[in-house]
C-alpha cells in the first residue's frame, strides 16, 4: 500500500470560537487527519498537495446533532402544524417510499448540509412498520455517496401514534379507528431483529457512516422495548437517540401513563448513559435536565423545529450551567424546512435572547458555535476526533470567503458566524481531507438531473399517498382538538426564577 499524500492549507484564517478571532495559520492534513496547525509557512513535504486559503475564514464543520433524511422529500409541505399534527401527516409525506426515494431524499439533505458548512449529522430515519437493511443501507449510501460522515439509525416503535395518546383513539368514530389501524407497528422483535441484522452486517467505513438505535418517542415504544434497544445498542457499541419532552403533551402522557416524566422513566429503564442523545428536551424540569447530565448524556436542541411546530423553546442555558453537553440540530426538513445550521444557530441564539431582558440568562455565540461543533460532536459518539480544528482531530473544514458580502468587514468571527452567516458565504468544504464542495457547488453533482429524479418522486409519492392525505384531512380537526387540549393540562416549568420547577396538576 501507497502511503496517502499529505495536504497543506495555506494562509487561512483559522477560527478561534472562544477568542473570537482568526488568525493567520497553515494547517498540515496526512490522509483524513490534520497533524499540524502552525505559522503560515508551516514546513510541508514538498509532494504535499496545497489548498490556497487566502481570504478564506476556516471553521470546524458544523455538525446536526438532529435530522431526518427522509424529510428531504417532504420539505414546505405542511404550515401551522403541532408535533401532532405533523406524526398525523406522516403516512402521507413519508409513505410509500421505495429504496431509491429513500437515498434521494437523504442525498438532497447531505447536500444541502455540505453546501451550508454541515460535515456531519446524526440522521434519525424511518421505514413503516419496521426498519430494513435494504432501507437503512440506501440511507447511509447516500451519505457515503455525499462524502458526508453520519451517524444512522432507524427510528422504532412498536406502538402506534393513535394507541400511544391515551384517550386519542376514543375521541374517533369507529370508521377512523379502523382506518387507523392499519397504521399499526409491527411487533418488537421483528424490528429488534432487523436492527441487529444491520448492526451486525454493517459494511460501510464505520469512520464515515456508522450505524446506531433509535427508539423514536418513549410512549411509542413498550418498556420491554426500550430495554431491548439499549441492550442491543450496547452489545453493539453504538449510539441510543430518542425524542424527549419534545411537546408538552408528551411530558403529560408520560405524567399519566408512568406517573412520573418520561426522563424520569427513560432512567428506570436504563437508557441514560454517556451514549445516549435525548432530541429537543423543550419540557425537561430541572431535575431532568440533573439526570442527563448525571449521566453524561446529551441534548440535541433544534431550536427552529421547536418554534416551528409551537413546542417551545428548551432552556439551553441551564443545561449549559448543568453541565449537560448539548449539539444543535436543524431536525427534519419536513418541520424546519431546510438543513441550515447557521440559520440553527442564529435561531438557538435569538430564542434565548427573546425570553426576557436579563441578559444573564442569554447564550453567547462562543457557547453556540461550541455546541454545533464540540457540543454535537460529542452527541454523535465522535467528540475525540470531530468538532474542532486540532492535532488528532479529523480535518473536516469549511472556509468561507471573506471577500463575500456576509464578511465585509469582518470585525468578530464567532458573533458573524452565528448572526450573519447564513451558508452563503461558504466557498469550500473538506470531510476527511478531501474536497466535497468547491466554489459553492458539491463536487460531481448534476442538480438538473438530480431535480428531475425529485420531481418524478414528488409526483409519484403524491399519487401514492393520495388516500393518506385524505385520511390526515379527516384526522386533523379530532387530533388538533385533543392534543393541544393534553397541553391545556396544567404544568408549569418556571425557567426564569431560577428554580425550574414543574408544578403538575393531576
Ligand atoms: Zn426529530
């Protein structure tokens, strides 16, 4: 074997998050690895390949903590939508997908992150009624395919959206309840033995896309399930990703079935670990926010998702003061229409910002870009070799021209990556030592072509899931009318006081 040659990036300014600055450096790369950082001039072999960085900020990649890949192919398709209107919709934007959808709807997303400064993402996918190597391996193609690194895991349940709400189906005529049960999940362990078959017979460079589990929401899965999952996750030595206290009507189910909040639960379990990524956790209490960050866990905050679908907005702040590592995430395109994670930083911090004028309570941007670099990185298993531009780390690079108009001038990096950025600027991005994006375009990709592929499955899926969009039409008015009622549920978590706690009332 050859050994790889080695590449020098020269007269870059490299960004220093916690500073605030840039300055002048070379960065020395041996195959996906940087091993040097130093003065411009750095000494270089002499076969070295050179990326001239002049006028070019260089940032670690951003990285999603929170996605959907399927969502690609459903973005802009619903407006004033609750999370459960959105689960309500599901059948008709996610269904009837084939393989071939299921890897054009997760490229055009590992795309669009790659031109938006995103290097990698935690990819949360799904397949009715049960996961399938097929389906999960045309995922994570089309991540390998992008250049992109991912972590992917099928999202399980084995209890319906309808079965899980207490009351839900009761409130339907006997005509909708039957339509719904077609919607039924299948059984446990078939989905338990098809996430092994993946895990076990995983091909693709573990460096790029690896595998792991995701139970999607505790009361969609039963105990004996989710103990299975995080079992089968650890045998394996993969992640654990679940959406927690996502929306205030899930923090009162699990009030009403467990009799105690969902994390409290997730902890009896056994699920909580340093392995383990609770999604959004707008509704956690305090001492939720004590029992992931006891554990060592993570949150992935996907502060425009949350906005988006009325959930709320997660106290960031104080898991930041707990000591709770958090990423950020953009989660799904289909309820945050695009895969922007500057936007998502912008938005994580003017959502902090819009709570009230106690400045104290803010985040800075240093903590933002901290949590969409480090922060996420550690969510995805990954944060020895991911988030930061280091000796060791893996050079995954986005330089931005500071001869765009985002940076003219540039007075504060950290603050303009976070408040003015908005994946324009971006000219190039590196994954692992190779270029996946030059200026401004993936590298090899034909958008005419892949934009008539997209139509045609546009078009196919809305003939295919006509009479499931028929069905979300007769659901929504009972759902909207139930669900947020859950949410009218007296429950208060005081975030400002600094006591956060919840008061309940049964
Ligand atoms: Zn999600």
């Amino acid at each position: 074997m050859t050994a790889k040659r080695m590449t020098v990036v020269r007269n870059g300014r490299v960004l220093d998050i916690k500073g605030h600055r840039a300055s002048a450096a070379d960065i020395l790369i041996d195959g996906d690895s940087i091993i040097e950082i130093g003065q411009p001039g750095l000494a270089a072999p002499a076969d070295a390949a050179v990326v001239d960085a002049t006028d070019r900020l260089v940032h670690p990649g951003l990285i999603n903590a929170h996605t959907h890949g399927h969502g690609n192919l459903s973005k802009g398709m619903g407006d004033r939508w609750t999370l459960e209107l959105l689960l309500t919709a599901a059948p008709w934007i996610s269904g009837n997908r084939t393989a071939e959808d299921k890897y054009l709807s997760t490229y055009i997303g590992a795309l669009e992150m790659l031109m938006k400064g995103c290097t990698a993402c935690y990819d949360l996918t799904v397949e009715f009624p049960q996961p399938t190597p097929e389906g999960l391996g045309a995922c994570a193609k089309a991540y390998a395919d992008a250049g992109m690194r991912a972590v992917v895991a099928p999202m399980v349940a084995n209890i319906s959206f309808y079965e899980a709400i207490p009351g839900l189906l009761d409130v339907l005529p006997s005509a909708l309840q039957k339509e719904v049960e077609r919607l039924r999940m299948a059984p446990h362990e078939a989905s338990l033995a098809a996430m092994r078959t993946i895990l076990t017979s995983w091909r693709l460079d573990r460096e790029l896309v690896r595998p792991a589990v995701a139970p999607t929401i505790p009361h969609h899965c039963s105990d004996e399930f989710m103990r299975a999952c995080a079992r089968l996750a650890r045998e394996h030595g993969v992640g654990l990703h679940t959406h927690v206290h996502e929306s205030k009507a899930q923090v009162i189910v699990g009030l009403k079935k467990y009799g105690k909040t969902p994390t409290a639960h997730l902890q009896d379990l056994g699920l909580l670990g340093p392995d383990f990524v609770a999604a959004h956790g707008v509704w956690l209490d305090q001492d939720d926010i004590k029992r992931l960050a006891d554990h060592g866990s993570s949150v992935a905050h996907n502060p425009g998702s949350n906005m988006l679908l009325g959930n709320g907005i997660a106290a960031v702040k104080l898991m930041m003061e707990q000591r709770l590592n958090v990423g950020i995430g953009t989660d799904g395109a289909a309820c945050c229409d695009n895969q922007n994670m500057y936007e998502s930083m912008r938005v994580a911090s003017y959502a902090s910002k819009a709570q009230g004028p106690d400045n104290r309570r803010w985040l800075a941007t240093e903590d933002i870009l901290e949590a969409a670099t480090a922060g996420s990185a550690r969510a995805l298993g990954l944060g020895d070799r991911l988030g930061k531009i280091a000796r060791g780390y893996k050079a995954d690079l986005v330089f931005i021209d500071l001869n765009h108009v985002n940076w003219i001038p540039c007075n504060d990096p950290t603050n303009q990556l976070v408040h003015t950025e908005d994946g324009t600027g971006v000219h190039s991005v590196m994954v692992g030592g190779r270029m996946v994006v030059e200026n401004r375009r993936p590298v090899g990709v034909d958008f005419t072509s892949l934009a008539r592929k997209a139509e045609a499955a546009r078009e196919r899926l809305a003939a295919a899931n006509a009479g499931n969009k028929q069905l979300f039409e007769r659901l929504q008015g009972l759902v909207n009318a139930f669900c947020p009622g859950l949410a009218k549920t007296p429950y208060h978590i005081d975030r400002f006081a600094g006591g956060h706690h919840a008061h309940y009332v049964r």
